[in-house]
C-alpha cells in the first residue's frame, strides 16, 4: 500500500496484506540464531552445575582431611587410609595436583 492510498482508505476496510514466507537464507538465520541462544544457555546451566560439584567435592575433601591416617600395610610399611586415597583423588580432581 502506498503513501497516497494509504492516506485515502478507511482504516476500517484496510485489508492486511498477507505475509510472504520466510525465505531459505532467513530459515538458516532463524536456525542458526536459535542454537546460538539454546548454545548459550546450555554453556551458562553447564557453568552453574561445575560451580555445584566443585563445592560438593570440596565439602568432600573437608570430610576426607579430617579423617587422613595411615595404616600399616605389609611387611610393616605404612600406607594411607582409605580416607587418604580418596581425599588424594578428589584435591587431584579439584586442583590439578599430582602427589
């Protein structure tokens, strides 16, 4: 509808032109524009469960520290706990530290 019929048609009899369909380059924008948003919220619930896990382990790791012994192994060789190797493997886990 141009400027001119525009000014000279009643609003009330104003038929809306029907919409053309969305071309194949707009679909993949539309696509694309989606996973990027879906890719997003993904990486931000990911970030919110790692944050969860690295407390629950750290709590872990309290747990297992208080409890850090040695128990003699054979040949009377002392060797960690149960506790220990846990403890060990969860601070590897945690911050990267081999012992």
């Amino acid at each position: 509808m141009t400027y001119d019929q525009w000014k000279t048609t009643d609003p009330r009899d104003y038929e809306p032109e029907p919409e053309e369909a969305p071309t194949e380059l707009e679909e993949v924008y539309l696509a694309l524009a989606e996973a990027q948003v879906n890719a997003k919220h993904a990486a931000e619930r990911d970030a919110a469960r790692i944050k969860e896990l690295e407390s629950a382990l750290s709590e872990c790791l309290e747990y297992f520290m208080d409890r850090y012994d040695v128990v003699d192994g054979p040949e009377g060789h002392q060797l960690p706990n149960k506790e220990m190797r846990l403890g060990t493997m969860v601070d590897e886990a945690l911050h990267g530290i081999l012992f």
